[in-house]
C-alpha cells in the first residue's frame, strides 16, 4: 500500500484500502448518551414526537387558515383573475403524481 502511494498509483492505493475497511457500515452503539438500539431508537422517537407537536394544529386556527384561503380564492375569480384549470385536478394529473409517491409510504389510517 505504501509502495502504491509512494509511486502516486492513486487508484491501486484506494483499492487496498478498501479492502482493508471492508464493506460493512459501522454502526455506533451510543447517541446522546443513550446505549443500544433500543434505548436509541426512543430517543430519536421522543425526539421526532417533540419536532411533530412543534407545530399546532388547532381546528380553529386551522380553519382561519381554510376560510381565508376560500376568501382569497373566491375574490380572485370574482375580479375575473382565475380560470377553471387553474382549480381542476384531472385524473391524469392524479395518476401521473402517483408514480412518484415511494413505495413505503401511506395515508396513516388505511395503511395504503
């Protein structure tokens, strides 16, 4: 291996030396002082819980939000500002997007 570095043989040197690293990932046992995976794995879920419940999400906030957006939608096609395909979702346009959902993902309640 020295004698690749010593005679700038760059790609027989990145070889070796990974060969030697081998090809499994090193998986560190301690995160935040907590040890194992089970002990890690409820901290990055008390974490995410508290990033989740960051954001409100009170109704009536939540339907301020809804009735301003009705506001703001029926002013601008009342001063003739919108059209209609500005509004309309057409199925293919549903199923173009479909392909780039991931697999793994759902809806949360129907588990599809």
């Amino acid at each position: 291996m020295a004698q690749n570095l010593l005679e700038n043989n760059q790609r027989y040197f990145w070889t070796e030396i990974r060969r030697l690293k081998g090809t499994s990932p090193t998986v560190t046992d301690n995160i935040d002082k907590m040890n194992g995976a089970y002990n890690i794995s409820e901290l990055f879920l008390r974490k995410y819980d508290e990033l989740y419940k960051s954001v409100s999400c009170d109704a009536s906030e939540m339907n301020a939000v809804k009735h301003s957006l009705d506001s703001m939608i029926s002013n601008q096609c009342a001063s003739g500002s919108c059209t209609d395909s500005e509004y309309c979702i057409t199925v293919a346009q549903v199923s173009e997007n479909i392909l780039f959902m991931k697999g793994s993902k759902h809806d949360g309640k129907t588990r599809h």
